[in-house]
C-alpha cells in the first residue's frame, strides 16, 4: 500500500504510474486504496488530499483505456479498436511525429496516427499493399528495405500501423542524436546509397514517398541495411494530386511541385540530398565545401540540384563515392541498439 506522499507526487496526468491498464486489477487497487484513504476510515490529516488523488487518477485510468488511450509506464501501450478488441504494443522509446506518435520496441515500430490523420493512415495501407517488382531479383533486394505490416488497429480517436522492425534497427534520427548531431562522411555514404537504390524503385513503381528522412529511415549500423518504414502516408503515384506533405518536404523541394500539388520523382531526390546535409551536421550545405571531414566530391554533390531521375542520379553517385572515398570497402560503426536505446537492456 502506497504512502501519502507517494501518491501525491504522481500527477493527474500519468495514472499509469498508480494502476495498470488491466480492469480487474484497476479495480481491485482502487477498492483497496479507496478503503485505506477515505477520510471516514483514515485519521491523517492529508486522507482528504491522497482520497480525491486517488479517485482523480482512477477516473482518468477509466477513461484512457475505453477510448483505447492508456499508456503504462514500462514501456507498454494498450490500442483498442473500434470492435472493442484490444492490443497491447510494447516499446521502449517513443517519438512524436507530425501525426501521432511513434512506438520504437524490438521486433515492431508502431506508428499511432490520431484520429484527423485517418485518411492519410489509409492511405499508407493502400499503397503498401500495392506494392508489387518486376522480378523476384528485384523483390529479394528491395523487400527488406520495405515495411511489412504486422497488424493494424483502426479506433474511435486514432489508429496504428504496426511494422516488423529488425532487432539490430534503430532510427537514423536517433543515431545522429546519439553521435551528437552529425554522422561521419563514409556512413552517410552508405546509408545514402541505400536511399538512392529505393529511389530507383520508387521511379520504377511509379511512386513518389515525398517524406524520405532520418526521421522516417531505420538503420543497422552493424550490417549498413536500411529500411524505409515511416512517411507512407504522403506517397502520391507520380503525377497524381498532393493531398499534404510534411513541412520539412515544403520547405526543400522544387517550389513549382509545392505551387502545383502534383507528384513529382524530384521531391524524393532532394529529400535524399537534404538528409546527407542533415546527417553531415549542415542542412543547407553552406559550409560542406570548407568541411575538411567532407570529402569535395561528396559535399559538392549534396549542394546541387538533383536529375530529376533516380537512375541517373544512382548512377552518377557511384563515381561520386569512389572520387570520395576510393575503392569501395566495409567502414564499421562500433554501435549497437542498446546504446541508442539504454532501456532496452
């Protein structure tokens, strides 16, 4: 049985740090509390205080898990649908983003989308089940770098789309973050080569993503896979009307797409440039051509417009990596997820 004072310091806000989000036993403890606290049975002068604490936090309990909202406190969060069913998601970090938050654990990213970004959820789910290759090399190679959905979960107030993720991925955003603020030249190499072999697949596909970014792109630092699971909510097949996109892709690519709200193969080429440059610590580029730690035909490239063409693009990179970095080679990165996310250990 908790003290007084350490059921006044958990604020309204967060009864996870009091009840579970299991009913019965929600219950159970309030009842028991509720009999320890009230002001009729208990002499302290602070009963008073801890009682209405405590049924302000049960109330609050009550409410998150019928509207499908409860998060616990380690690392769990509970997702009902609109039929009733509920799914508990564990993770170990969370992030927000433009629609929601993101639920990072160790075999899945779950990607909560609140309830006015419900159109674009769907559409997400109907491009990723269109996703089709011209050949069973083609699927083998780019399928990994894919997300593959695992569940989704439609509520009153949001949905989830839930990702397989590979234990040995994290978040580009939060490894930049971790190597504080800017990844060396030869790993962003990599990670861009990646990027642009997607690209290649997008113009094949016909698809624009229109969010690619360290903010929708995992990473293993140890085997140099990349994968592209978030941002599917704005992809547009190329030529068709752009229903929104996120202020970071306004502000960086081709104005005349912003004005014409048509797809177009160049946004996600300029996203690629935009986050080498984010990556390198220099998002507009002014300073990569006096970065000594940038080589010049690396930073050169990230500073100019793109082809427009994927395939092109991919193929004037590859000289581009070897006048910068020589004959190509395996560069490890000496990091693994426990580090990033300490509360995984």
């Amino acid at each position: 049985m908790k003290t007084a004072e350490a059921i006044l310091r958990i604020p309204p806000s967060h009864p996870e740090l009091l009840f579970s989000g299991d009913e019965p036993a929600v219950h159970q403890l309030y009842h028991r509390l509720a009999a320890q606290w009230h002001p009729d049975r208990n002499t302290s002068p602070r009963a008073t205080e801890v009682f209405q604490r405590i049924v302000t936090l049960y109330t609050a309990t009550k409410a998150q898990i019928a509207s499908g909202r409860w998060s616990a406190a380690r690392g769990e969060t509970l997702l009902t649908a609109r039929d009733g069913k509920q799914y508990r998601v564990k993770h170990f970090t969370r992030r927000p983003f433009e629609l929601g938050e993101l639920l990072i654990g160790n075999m899945i990213a779950s990607y909560v989308v609140t309830a006015d970004g419900t159109d674009l959820y769907r559409n997400a789910l109907k491009v990723l089940r269109a996703v089709g290759f011209a050949s069973d090399e083609m699927r083998k190679e780019i399928q990994p770098s894919l997300p593959e959905i695992q569940a989704t979960v439609e509520g009153s107030d949001r949905c989830a789309l839930v990702l397989k993720k590979p234990a040995d991925m994290v978040l580009l955003a939060d490894l930049a973050r971790h190597l504080g603020g800017t990844v060396p030249a030869v790993h962003v190499a990599w990670i861009l080569s990646s990027l642009y072999n997607l690209a290649c697949w997008l113009e094949w596909a016909q698809v624009s993503h229109n969010a690619i970014g360290p903010d929708t792109v995992f990473v293993s630092p140890q085997r140099h896979a990349v994968a592209l699971l978030g941002g599917w909510w704005y992809a547009t097949r190329f030529g068709g009307r752009l229903s929104a996109l996120p202020a970071r892709t306004v502000h960086s690519i081709p104005s005349d797409i912003v004005r014409a709200k048509i797809a177009d193969p160049r946004s996600d080429l300029e996203l690629i440039h935009l986050t080498g440059r984010e990556l390198l610590g220099d998002p507009s580029g002014v300073r990569l051509i006096r970065d000594p730690s940038v080589p010049h035909p690396f930073g050169d490239w990230l500073r100019h417009p793109t082809s427009g063409s994927a395939i092109a693009d991919y193929g004037i990179w590859r000289d581009v990596i070897v006048s910068s970095f020589g004959a190509r080679r395996f560069s490890r990165l000496e990091i693994t997820p426990e580090e990033i996310y300490p509360s995984m250990s």
